[in-house]
C-alpha cells in the first residue's frame, strides 16, 4: 500500500474551544487583538524626548464606551491608548442596575474606586460589599466578580491594575470562569453615562 491516510488532527470531534468567544464576540476587549507592552526602540535621548513631550491629562470623554448591553467600559489609560505608560493600565467600568460582570481570575492585583452605586463583589467565593467612595481591592490570583445590587441606579467603578506589567513578565494566566449574564428584559436598555 503506498498512500498514506492522515489520523484525525487533535480535537477531532471535540467541541470548538473558542465557541464561548465567538458567541461572545460584543465584548471587544475579549475578542481583539491588543497591545499590551510597546517595544521601546531608538536612541536613549529620542525615547526621552519623546516620553517627555507626551500629553499628561486624557478625557475619559473622549474614549466610547464599548460592550453592553449590562456592562460597558472604557479603557482610557493603557500601553495601547497612550505612549507614555508602560506598566500600568486603567479603565472605567460602567453596570446596569440588578447585573454583575463575568465571573474571571488572574495573575495581576487590581484597584477599584467605586465612584458610585453599590454592590458586591465574590472573591474566591466570599461575598464583600461595596458602595460609593469605597476602595475596593482583588488580590492576585483570585476568581472574582462585581455586581451591581441596585434595582434602579447603575454602578461605576474606576479600576487601576499593572496588567501590563505582570503580562511583560510572563504571567499570562487570565481564565473566564462565566461570561456576563444577560441583561434582565424587564430592565429595558440600558446606557452609560455620557459625562465621563
């Protein structure tokens, strides 16, 4: 017998392991490519020149807001959205009334000033409420989640992480446990602020 006959590829007959993001393909952040750490090249006196002359103040206004319908955010300071930080990355994080966010871990601690609203988190399961004012902090490595516990007024949280930083060392280890649960219909639309 002279031809070949290929095995099956690994995963034949398994299930695709990317239909959860594909499904979930409205939460951009999860689904697109993004930059992380930018290479720093040139002489040392450009790279000083050019960090010395980037802008220091950035409108949240400025950046849209992205995701929905329950939870929408915006990434305003970040390695990709700016040129002048590298290490650390913030963004704001908008929720409907009566949602939560996805269930998710990862390697990097993460700062939330709660601007207003008020809530819970579960953090390796154990419940922790918050309100407005509020500093609220997940320790590396934990399995976390946020929701909003009002029935009528939507929650912001500003969050700060050095994300870029643990993912310049290698410890990429990010894991979604649950996607964001839908939106409760009775609820109607929600949108986020248009102040901030």
């Amino acid at each position: 017998m002279t031809d070949v006959i290929d095995a099956p590829g690994i995963g034949h007959n398994q299930p695709d392991p990317f239909e959860m993001e594909k499904k979930n393909q409205k939460w951009e952040r999860w689904a697109k490519k993004r930059t992380f750490v930018r290479a720093l090249e040139g002489t040392y006196s450009h790279l000083y020149k050019t960090l010395v002359d980037q802008k220091r103040v950035y409108s949240a206004s400025d950046v849209a807001w992205k995701g929905g319908p329950q939870m929408f955010g915006k990434s305003v300071i970040s390695p990709q959205a700016t040129q002048i930080i590298q290490s650390i990355e913030s963004h704001i994080e908008a929720y409907a009334p009566k949602t939560g966010g996805q269930k998710h871990g990862h390697l990097n601690s993460a700062v939330f000033y709660v601007l207003k609203g008020h809530g819970h988190d579960v953090h390796d399961g154990r419940v922790i409420p918050w309100k407005a004012g509020d500093v609220m902090l997940v320790e590396n490595g934990c399995v976390h989640q946020h929701f909003n516990d009002s029935e009528t007024e939507e929650c912001i949280h500003l969050v700060f992480k050095a994300k870029p930083l643990f993912l310049f060392m290698h410890l990429l280890l990010q894991k979604m446990v649950e996607w964001p649960p839908d939106l409760d219909p009775e609820l109607g639309p929600y949108s986020p602020p248009t102040d901030l």
